[in-house]
C-alpha cells in the first residue's frame, strides 16, 4: 500500500517483486514455481524496530516541513502504536500464515501472488485502478505514435 512516510519501505517489497517476477521466467523451464507472499499487516514485533531520529524526538520523528500533511498523519501514530496496542487491522497471527504458506506450497499453486489479508488485497484493487485509469487517459495514445 503507497502509505506517505513509507516510501522506501514501500521501493524494497517493489524490488523484491521485480526480483521474483524474473527469477519466475528464468526457472520455468525446470518446472520451479514462484509463490510471492504479501503478508499484510501481522501480529509482529515490528514496532518494537521503530526508530525515531534523535533530532527529531520532540516532533513525533518528523521534522516541521511535514507538520499538517500525510506524513505526519501516519508518522505522528508511530509512538502509540509503540506503546499502546496494536490497531484493530493488524490482526491474524504469523503461525497461522505460516501454515497457509506450507499448505500452498505441499499442496501446489496456480498462481504467482499469495495475499494472506485485506489490506494486502485492497492494495492490489487500488494498483490495478490506477493502472486501469492510465491507460484509458488520452495522453497514452502517444505511445502509439512514437512506434509509427
């Protein structure tokens, strides 16, 4: 999910894809399968990894350009989720996933992309809308013009 704050979070499940996608094409033809699992949002002990900038301890970890934006909306919550519980969305435990992983894999797949929450499946609608909206937009006609 394109969560503000999380870019580079976000670039590194991205490299890790276009990873997967191509060792996908390389190892067909020995009959290996590629299972790509999106996760979602877990019981883990994720929060206890945040890290809050020294310089910026007294601002929620964000520095004042990012006061009143998204950022801040999404960074300023970092610390009660620290130290309070976890929200409702991030439910579901990492031993169950596991199970269905193992299950998938013994069992086989038809397809590249195991999404073990709704939020993982959200995410995908939401990618596939914009795809969908950009190739409907007037402008990529010009694409069809720079091939002729």
């Amino acid at each position: 999910m394109n969560t503000p704050g999380r870019g580079v979070y976000k670039a590194s499940k991205t490299a890790i894809e276009a990873i997967h996608d191509v060792l996908k094409q390389e190892v067909s033809s020995f009959g290996i399968k590629i299972l790509i699992v999106k996760p979602g949002s877990f019981r883990t002990p994720w929060t206890s990894n945040m890290k809050t900038p020294m310089a910026h301890e007294d601002t929620n970890g964000f520095s004042e350009g990012y006061k009143g934006t998204l950022v801040e909306q999404w960074v300023g919550t970092v610390p009660a989720i620290k130290t309070g519980s976890l929200p409702p969305f991030i439910k579901g435990g990492p031993a169950k996933a596991a199970r269905e992983i193992v299950k998938a894999v013994i069992d086989g797949y038809d397809h590249t992309h195991m999404m073990l929450k709704p939020d993982c499946v959200k995410s995908a609608e939401q990618r596939l809308e914009e795809l969908r909206h950009d190739l409907e937009v007037p402008e990529q006609s010009l694409c069809l013009r720079t091939v002729r």
